[in-house]
C-alpha cells in the first residue's frame, strides 16, 4: 500500500536547479521553502505539496538540458564543434592532447579564467568521450592536473555562477588551484 502510494507522487520532486523549492513535473507548479525550516515542518509541506498534487495531470514538460547529438558519432560531434563550437586555446588543447587534433595554433594552455572553462565545459557537453582523456591532460601541466582534479567542483561553480550571476568565486578557485594562491589573498579588495 505504501509503496503504490509513494509511486503515485514520485512526480513530485526538488528542483533540479532552483534551490530549496518543490516542484510537480506533471504541472510544473513549484512551492519554494524558506529556510531555516524545521524538519517535521519541511515534511509537512512536503506531505501537502504531494498530496494536493497526486492526482494531477500531465500537462507540462522540464525543459532538456541542452544534449549532444546521440545520432552522431564522436567523430561527428568533434568536426561540428571545430567548425560551429565556441573555441579557445584551452578546449583546443583538450583536443589536441586527448584526440590527438592539431587544432592550437602556438602553444597548448589549460583554461585561465571562468571564460575559457566554460568552452572546455561547452566541448564536453558536445563530446562526453573526451572524459576519458582526463589522465592524458592531467598528465601535460601542474595547472591541468589540478583543475582536471576539481573539474566537477568547477563545473557545479560555474552552473551556479551562471545562474546566480554572481560572479567572483569561481575565478578566485581557479587561481588557487592553478598558483596555489590561498583565496581571498587574491584580491586586495574583494571582488563586489
Ligand atoms: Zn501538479
């Protein structure tokens, strides 16, 4: 009995991207929780929020995030994004080394700033195989293999920067793992 009736609101998630905040993917309707909150208290909005959207229908979709095409191939994909991709000396090094592409004119680099991170982050998006290069980057510089190290922590840095935009942090991260710089010794004033 219980699981039929936990099955029948399995539709009633977190937000996958706005913080602290129920969402119904049968109607889209989301209820933003303020928190601190208690824990009985968050479970009795939770229990309500289920409740009055049990029955609810399917009228309404979570936009994709953007994929790549399944209906290319690697080889497909990485010529796509040589000629329509947002490029930089950083994702063509990531190229160059793991798929052995000369694609840098001068020399290779890792990604300096959020900017070129994002390009790299853009190609992988495109090209997830080029994961499996990661070893093969880490291995070329100090700097790589550091941001190869914290390339999820990055990543969610820069979703979140994004959609905040609230910039700053990220970059400071970046500096700290390519100099070593102790962050917040970065700036002499703090970034606003
Ligand atoms: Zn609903």
């Amino acid at each position: 009995m219980a699981t039929t009736r936990k099955k029948k609101e399995e539709h009633c998630v977190m937000h996958p991207s706005k913080e602290n905040t129920l969402l119904c993917l049968n109607c889209g309707w989301t209820q933003k929780i303020d928190m601190p909150i208690s824990i009985p208290m968050f479970g009795a909005i939770t229990k309500q929020f289920g409740k009055e959207h049990r029955n609810c229908p399917k009228t309404w979709q979570l936009p994709e995030p953007p994929k790549f095409d399944a209906q290319l191939t690697k080889e497909q994909r990485i010529q796509q994004w040589l000629t329509t991709g947002r490029r930089g000396v950083s994702s063509n090094t990531m190229l160059q080394v793991i798929e052995r592409i000369r694609c840098v004119n001068g020399s290779t680099s890792h990604p300096w700033d959020p900017s070129d991170f994002n390009r790299c982050h853009l190609l992988l998006q495109a090209v997830p195989e080029l994961r499996e290069g990661f070893p093969l980057l880490a291995a070329t510089s100090k700097p790589w293999k550091a941001l190869i190290t914290h390339w999820d922590e990055l990543t969610a840095m820069l979703l979140e920067e994004q959609r905040t935009k609230q910039y700053g942090s990220m970059y400071e991260r970046m500096r700290e793992l390519i100099d070593g710089v102790p962050r917040g010794k970065m700036f002499d004033k703090q970034p606003a």
